[in-house]
C-alpha cells in the first residue's frame, strides 16, 4: 500500500508540472467549470554531460599579417617574428621560392602561421597577380599550394581638354599619372608634349585597369585614344597582331611606332633650338648650334631615340661625355653633355627608348642639359622639323582583320568625344 501511495504522487506531481508548463505558454486551461484530468508521463532526462563526452577541438593556428614597409628584407621579418634564419633558408631553398621571397617591394602582404606552441608552420603570399601561394613546414619537408585568384581587366572611358596642363587635365578627367604618361608615350611619336601642347587641345581614352578581389592592382594600359593637337587629331589602337605580337597603330593600320622618337628625354623644355647663327653662351662668338638643347635636372635619364649601334661613348672636346648612335641607312643621333653614361658599351645594340646616359653639364655647358643632334648620312638635320618616310601598313589580310577589331572602339571614341564637346562646342 505504502509503495502504491507513493506511486501515487509522483503521477500526481508529473501532471502538476506538465498543466504548469502548458500554462505557461497558453496550450492548458484551468478554471471553475473545467474537469481536471491528470496524466502520468514517463520523461527521461539527459545524463550531465562529463568532459569525456564533448567533442574534440583542434587547437586554432596563429595568423600574423605583415605589410612590407619601405627597406623591409625577408631576413629582418622573420627575425622580428622570432622565426630562426634555419627556417627562412628551408623556404628559399624550395624550387621557385627564392624570386618572389627575395624580390619584395613595399607594400606587399605576408600572412605567416604559427602553431598553438608558438612554432612556425607556414608562410603565404602573392606568387603573382593570379595566384597566392602556401608554403608549409612539414618535417624535413616544404610543400607548396597554389590558390588561383580572380583578377580581372576593367575598361574604363575619361576625356578632357586642356586649359592649364596635360597633368591637370588628366587628373580632372579621373585618370591616373601611369596611365596619362603611357597616353603620352603613345603619341610621343607624333606630338612632342614638352613643346607642342596647347590650350584647348583635347584627348578621349579607353583605357584598362587591373582588378583583384575587388580591388584595383594597377593600371592596365591604353586601349584605343584620340589626341587633338593644334587642330589635328590623331588616333591609336592597342592590336595583337595574328602572330601575336602587340603594338599600337593609327587608323590607316601604320605603327604608331616610327623610326625615331620625336624627342630623346621625357617632359624637357627646350632651351635652344637648332640656329646656323647662334651665338655660343660661353665663347661668346657667333657658332653655329647643329641641335636641340633639352633642359632638365641633371641626372634626368636620356633615350635612345631609335634602334642602333653605339659607335662611341665616352669624352668629346666640347659636348663633355657623349654617345654617338649609327642607326644604319645614313642616320646617327649624338647625345651630349651626360653627367654619366649608361650600361651600353662601344658596338654594342640598343633598342629604341633605351636609357642611355643621364643629363648634366660636362663640357661647354652653362648649365644641366642634354645637347641632341640628328645627322643624315654626315649632314645636320633639324631634330625637331627632320622628315622620315611613314611606315608601312599591315598585310591586306592583317589590315582586313585590324579594321574590323578596332571598328567599335573609333565609335566608342566617336561616341565619347560628342557627348563630352558637343556643348562646348
């Protein structure tokens, strides 16, 4: 009777907590005019958890993540990350390793991995543009991972007109000093930029930038520009030929390349032009100036104007130290008054746009400026008014081609220059 009593009550407590719990959530109802009805429920509770019964956690890694700053070495991270020089000669002793661990430039990103005992495991970093790179300690052993990443080229449109400089114009439209100065180099064949701009002139680009994981990389060149100077206006295309070499081209299909630079140094002012008459401004007589002074700081870099030969480099009377270039079929630039010279020895080649020598004043020279010369078969030419045949035109079936890859981007320039002129026209 006892054992059945106390049964009892436990089925009366059971159906006294469950009605509580329903209450409380509004699924029972007692009141005056309701049957009470009790209901015994077996519940069966969870044993307590012990440790034993937890699931296992491994142990995180520690991730560090450092920007190269300017003067950085691998050597000097690792030593301040505590990593010994044992390790780094492990990674820079693996296949490939060695260039781009080496080779770092300010602002790159390393993220190097140590393990819960503080040991370092592993190191990544940009392999290249397209991919990041893992390179894990295991044992005796290094294996490298490669993850490939999305990187994309963007076209871009800007346009302007200048009213103050090619610089200011640039950067109003929006574009950058690396893609402006290639817009430059593009034209530099026809248009000298140092002496030929003027108020009004007006440019339209299509252009690229480079785009990773949402980020912009760098620029990514000229695709197809226009550039009004004076009046005239001038095109280029980006094109690859059928071989697959890649160069930029007018509209009728010639190299925007030609034979020669319009000017051996970058963004100079002219101080002196080519005069039969000139009085020499440390002599003091009348001497005739056979070229075209470019002045600039000294240690300016100085170009090849075209492919050749060096036929001298070195000291000569008046122009200081001096590089003469033979460029064949009777044409030859003399580079004078270099504070030093470039790498290029006597015989060797040169390629057009090459640095050659660096501006200064050595010799006659009243100041820092490269004296540049342009002979014809021994006879001084005006650099600057000199007329060279026009290159030849792409293959007819390389120029059918060419035509229809650069058809919708003239429209797309067309387009552009009418909508941006139009009203200040």
């Amino acid at each position: 009777m006892l054992h059945d009593h106390r049964q009892g009550e436990r089925v009366m407590f059971a159906g006294l907590a469950i009605a509580v719990a329903l209450t409380a959530v509004g699924l029972y109802r007692t009141d005056a005019m309701s049957d009470h009805t009790w209901v015994a429920v077996d519940l069966a509770l969870p044993a307590p958890a012990v440790a034993a019964d937890l699931p296992s956690m491994a142990a995180s890694p520690v991730l560090r993540t450092v920007q190269v700053e300017p003067g950085d070495t691998l050597g000097g991270i690792f030593d301040r990350l505590g990593i010994s020089a044992q390790d780094l000669h492990r990674l820079l002793e693996h296949p490939g390793a060695r260039g781009p661990l080496t080779r770092i430039q300010a602002g790159a990103i390393f993220e190097f991995e140590f393990d819960q005992q503080g040991q370092f495991s592993a190191i990544r970093f940009d392999a290249d543009e397209g991919e990041r790179a893992e390179l894990r300690l295991s044992g005796s052993e290094v294996h490298e991972t490669r993850l490939a990443r999305d990187v994309q080229r963007r076209a871009f449109t800007a346009s302007g007109e200048i009213s103050q400089s090619l610089f200011a114009a640039g950067a109003e439209a929006g574009l950058s000093d690396a893609t402006l100065l290639e817009l430059a180099n593009v034209f530099s064949y026809d248009i000298d930029f140092a002496q030929d701009i003027r108020v009004g002139d007006r440019f339209t680009v299509v252009y690229e930038e480079v785009w990773r994981d949402g980020e912009r990389l760098r620029s990514g060149g000229i695709i197809a520009a226009s550039f009004t100077n004076q009046g005239r206006k001038y095109h280029a295309f980006r094109y690859v030929r059928a071989d697959g070499r890649e160069d930029y081209f007018d509209g009728e299909g010639r190299p925007i390349k030609k034979s020669f630079l319009r000017m051996p140094i970058e963004f100079a002012r002219i101080s002196s032009r080519f005069n039969p008459n000139r009085r020499h401004p440390i002599l003091g007589t009348i001497r005739a100036h056979r070229g075209v002074d470019y002045a600039a700081p000294t240690g300016t870099p100085i170009r090849a104007a075209g492919d050749g030969r060096l036929t001298f480099a070195g000291w000569q009377n008046g122009y200081g130290r001096t590089i003469i270039i033979d460029h064949g079929n009777g044409y030859t630039t003399l580079y004078g008054h270099m504070s030093r010279l470039g790498r290029h020895r006597v015989g060797g080649r040169v390629r057009q746009g090459e640095v050659i020598g660096y501006v200064g004043k050595t010799g006659l020279a009243s100041g820092p400026h490269l004296h540049y010369e342009f002979r014809v078969k021994g006879i001084h030419r005006d650099p600057l008014k000199v007329t060279l045949p026009k290159p030849e035109p792409l293959p007819a079936i390389e120029l059918a081609r060419f035509h229809r890859h650069t058809a919708p981007l003239l429209a797309q320039l067309e387009l552009l220059e009418n909508r941006r002129f139009a009203l200040a026209d």
